[in-house]
C-alpha cells in the first residue's frame, strides 16, 4: 500500500474509504488525500488534520460525493468488514476510479480463527460481513473490472485485546455484557492472554502447518494482464500497535525479542517459516 501511496505525484488523489481516523500518516506522501467516513465519531476523535492536501468528508461508501474518475488510488483498509451494502461500494469504486486507478483492499479472514475471537469478545465488534478469499476476489473483480496482480497474508497479534484493556480502564455506560464479564480479570491477565495467543498460534503454525495466526489478506489490483504474485506476509506483528515488519529489518535487543519500528515497543521475535518474512 505505501509503496503505491509513494508513486503517486502532487496533485493526483488517494480516497481512503471507511478511513476512521485514517489509515495512514499522510504526512508521509505528497498526493491529495481524501477521507471517507459515515461515522462523524471517527473524525471527532482523529487527530489534527496535517499539513498538506488532506481532506476529511463525511458521506456513504454506497453513495459517494464524488464525481465520475476522479481517483488515482482507492484504499479499503480494514473497511468492508465493517460495511452494509458491500455490493453498493464496490460499484462506487467502479465510478471514483480512473481508468488507470489501483485498489488496495485488507480484510479478515471472516472465517478464521482471530476474527471469530474478535466477534465472540466484541459481540460482534462492528464485523457485519464475512469473506472467503477467492469469493471476495472474484466479486471485486466482477463489479470494479479490475485484476487482483498481488496478494499478501496478514498475521494477527490479537492487538484487539490490548484496545480491549484500554476500553476496560474507561469504560463507556453501554458496555456489552460479555466484555462486563473482562473487567473482572487484571490488565496484566488479558495481557498475558494476548502474549499466550501470539505465541501459541505461531508455534501451533509453524509444527502444524495451521493457520491460526493468520487474521486475514491485502489485495492489490490494477488493470493488468500479469500473473498473480503471492508476497510472503510479516509473521512479526507488534503487539502494541498491529505493525508488521519484516523480520530482517527489526532491532533485536535480545534472542528471543525485537524491537517494533513504529512504535518502538519490545515484542517476542518469531524467525520466518512457510511463507513469511
């Protein structure tokens, strides 16, 4: 995704739908950026916008605000999970984009392992869609008339569970029943637990060939004839900020740990096996 936000030049257009706060630093990037979000929330609790061409627009995924190709790039990152009327904004897609628009697109695996905990603890947690891999490529395909060209796994470091502790240390009137249940075990137990699953699906993976610790896929589409490139996925996944990084490129302040990039937290290190970096 950022090596594809990088190409873009000043004056060309990056929407990011169903953005939140945002997907991404955009103080990074030169191009316009665009924020697409229903949830007027998201942008209240979004940080300051940054300098340059960067706009926030409150507006339906199904029924955009803008005109016909008017987007070099469109990001759905994390977003369709969390949409109604999927089909609606697949077709929206279809008309913002340029002819020669790319599409990045990350979501769970609604059918695996992390996704199901999430939605057990949460209650759901906002996920109202779930997707098969191959069946979520062939409708983007279908209805946005564009090639998936690359595709990535994306491990899980249930990062889920330390926003839960977050959540619990202040929590809202409405809080559901089941995450009432959380609040009578200590921060450092649900702590544990996050370390006990990062670790325990990995080994479960590596000696078992599962896929446990996989949370779900990125896409990268454009209109292309080239062959589908399976990039290997980020098993390092920080537990404090969600960051993947490639395992070569990580501090190692010891054996058996390393250092996040992004957030400069300490991690358990995991070597790359099958697919992974």
């Amino acid at each position: 995704m950022y090596d594809w936000i990088t190409e873009l030049r000043p004056g060309q257009r990056v929407l990011d739908v169903g953005s939140g706060a945002g997907s991404f630093p955009n103080s990074l990037f030169g191009c316009c950026v665009v924020a697409l979000d229903e949830d007027l929330a998201a942008f209240r609790t979004a940080a300051e916008l940054p300098p340059g061409p960067y706009f926030r627009v409150f507006g339906r995924s199904g029924g955009m605000p803008f005109g016909n190709s008017t987007f070099d790039l469109v990001i759905c990152h994390h977003a369709l999970e969390h949409i109604e009327g999927v089909e609606a904004t697949l077709g929206e897609i279809a008309r913002v984009l340029k002819p020669s628009g790319r599409l990045y697109i990350a979501v769970p695996n609604g059918y695996g392992f992390c996704d199901g905990l999430y939605r057990w603890i949460f209650q759901g947690g906002g996920h109202v869609n779930r997707f098969r891999r191959d069946a979520l490529v062939a409708s983007v395909e279908g209805s946005v008339r564009i090639r998936l060209v690359r595709r990535q796994q994306l491990y899980s470091s249930f990062v889920y569970l330390r926003r839960l502790i977050e959540l619990l240390q202040a929590p809202p009137p409405d809080l559901a029943p089941r995450l009432l249940a959380f609040r009578r075990l200590p921060p450092r137990a649900i702590g544990l637990l996050q370390h006990v699953l990062y670790i325990g699906t990995r080994l479960a993976d590596r000696l078992f060939h599962t896929d446990l610790a996989l949370y779900g896929w990125a896409f990268y589409f454009e209109r292309s004839s080239a062959p589908v490139v399976q990039e290997p996925g980020y098993i390092n996944v920080c537990l404090y900020c969600g960051a993947g990084h490639p395992a070569a490129s990580l501090e190692r302040p010891s054996r058996f740990t390393c250092r996040c990039t992004a957030c400069n937290r300490v991690n358990p290190y995991f070597a790359p096996f099958g697919n992974t970096l």
